[in-house]
C-alpha cells in the first residue's frame, strides 16, 4: 500500500474553508484516496474518497491531482466542531485483503 | 440504523486474566475487522474476516483470537491478557473487502486498560 505524507497539524478560522493537503506519490493506478477524521478519540468517521476525479458530498471536497500524486481535502465553511484529526489513507487490495493503513494524520484545530 | 456496536465501552483487566470485546454490525457486511490504537498512532489492524466462518490475521495479531460464526457478530478475544494490550480497540465493517472502493464505518471504540 502506498504511504501518505500529512503536515502534523494545522489551524483554520471558523467560517473559512479549510484546506487539507496529502502527498502519496507513490500511489498506484487501482489505489484510492480516503479521508476519515476522528474526534476525541471517538471512532473514525468517514469523509470521502475518490480514485481519479475530484469529489464532492455533503462534507467536504477532494481534489485529486492529474498524477494523482497529491490530493487535498476542502472543509468549505469550518466550524468548531470540525476539530479533529484528519487521516489521509491510500487504500488498494493488497496481500489478499483490503485494510486501511493510518498515519499520524494532520491535527486540524478550528478557532473562533 | 444502529451501525456498527461495541461493547463494553471501558474495561479494565488484570494481567493474565481473559475476555471478549464483542462487535455487531446491522448492515449485512461481509467484511468486518479489529483494529487496535495506542496514545498518538494510528490504527493497527489485529485480525479481520472476509465473511462467516473466514478469518485472517492482520498486522498485529498476538495475544488475540476471533471466530465469525455469523454475518452480524465478530467478537475478539483477549486469551491471557498483558499491560502492553492496554489500548483504544475499534471493529469495523464494509461490504466486500475484495473492493477498494467500499467505504469502511467504524464502532464508537472500547478503552482497554491492563493493570
């Protein structure tokens, strides 16, 4: 499985957008990109996830680049409750099971 | 719509002694797993299972047994338990595990402490 490379942390204003970049350079044409978050040590919560166009739904944006080697997640309007820890995971079959491989993630802290 | 259930949410244990941390899932997946997160890391993936009666270790599976009798239930058991066990266990479930495109829900996690 392709590895991520995450900024440990990052701060937004409330009511800006937030932008959350991730490398995975090494991604490879039948892998995808996926983005969870997870609050208070709560259970992961899945954002979105794309393979090659960019995708919207009702929380955020993912932008993926033509080589695919970078993407960024797009929180439009961030609130408070959007603090969290964001994960950006490449996941493909692998090793005849599909498992999701988590980093350290990048730290989101959203302030009034 | 109950999603995936774990119980018990905190637990605590002395060393050597054994138990079951029990995951339900309401959704017909086939595919539900167990992952293990220690105090600033990421998840660990401890066992998983492609469907009833199919079980297969995953990255750190010592210390650690499980079964899938149904589609709903995939309990995971603590056989003698150990200090170093002492984490947040997440189970988590998706329809075919065979298909990258198939979003994984996660359970609200139980604490775990060894003592």
């Amino acid at each position: 499985d392709a590895k991520t490379t995450q900024p440990p942390s990052m701060d937004c204003a409330e009511g800006r957008a937030a932008n959350l970049p991730c490398n995975h350079s090494t991604i490879s044409g039948n892998e995808y990109v996926y983005w969870y978050r997870q609050i208070h040590s709560q259970g992961p919560q899945y954002i979105i996830h794309g393979l090659k166009n960019n995708e919207t739904n009702e929380m955020a944006s993912l932008i993926i680049t033509e080589d695919r080697k970078s993407s960024t997640l797009i929180l439009p309007h961030a609130t408070l409750r959007d603090t969290a820890v964001y994960y950006c995971i490449v996941r493909g079959f692998s090793g005849g099971y599909n498992k999701l491989i988590f980093g350290a993630g990048t730290r989101l802290a959203v302030h009034p | 719509n109950a999603g995936v259930t774990q119980t018990p949410k905190f637990q605590v244990l002395k060393t050597g002694q054994s138990m079951t941390l029990q995951c339900a899932q309401d959704m017909n997946h086939e595919y539900m797993s167990w992952y293990r997160q220690d105090p600033g890391m990421g998840l660990r993936l401890i066992h998983y299972s492609v469907g009833a009666g199919i079980t297969d270790q995953g990255e750190v599976p010592n210390g650690y047994n499980v079964s899938r009798s149904t589609t709903e239930d995939f309990p995971l058991r603590l056989l003698s338990a150990a200090p170093s066990q002492t984490s947040v266990y997440f189970c988590a479930s998706s329809y075919d595990g065979d298909r990258a495109g198939n979003t994984i829900y996660f359970g609200e996690g139980s604490w775990l402490t060894v003592v």
